[in-house]
C-alpha cells in the first residue's frame, strides 16, 4: 500500500512538469501584413488622373469665362 502511495505521488510530480507546457489552445503567430505600397501607387496614379482631368476642365472653364468677359466688354465699348 505504501509502495502504490509513493508511486502514485511521483506519478503525479513527474507528470505535473512533464504536461506543464500543454496548453488548451494553440499560440497564435501573427505575421505583419506586407507594406500597401502597390495598391496605394494605384491610388495616387488614379488621383493624379482625375486632378489633371480636373485642371483641364478648369483651364477651359476660366479660358471660356475669359472671352465671354472679352466679348461682354467689346459689345459695351461699341455702344
């Protein structure tokens, strides 16, 4: 009876360090995600398309706005 107690009792501490390193969940690795440099190249070549497309309408806006001005003014000197 004794000899089964001791047994039993260094059954337990052995076992204690040998599963002290299992765990119920896994580790978790989390890698860092990879610099968005190609999607924000696209974004700014985008951008970029859409400013020039922009400046263009307000260079023919303020080209237009000009020559009515021109023209309005023309028309009150020959009156």
């Amino acid at each position: 009876m004794l000899a089964a107690g001791i047994a039993v009792l260094y059954w337990g501490v052995l076992s204690v360090f040998a599963l002290r390193g299992i765990r119920l969940r896994p580790p978790v690795h989390v890698h860092p995600a990879p610099a968005p440099t190609a999607a924000l190249e696209q974004l700014r070549a985008h951008l970029d398309d859409q400013f020039g497309e922009l400046h263009a309408r307000l260079t023919g806006m303020e080209a237009a706005a000009n020559d009515e001005l021109a023209t309005r003014r023309a028309d009150q000197r020959d009156r």
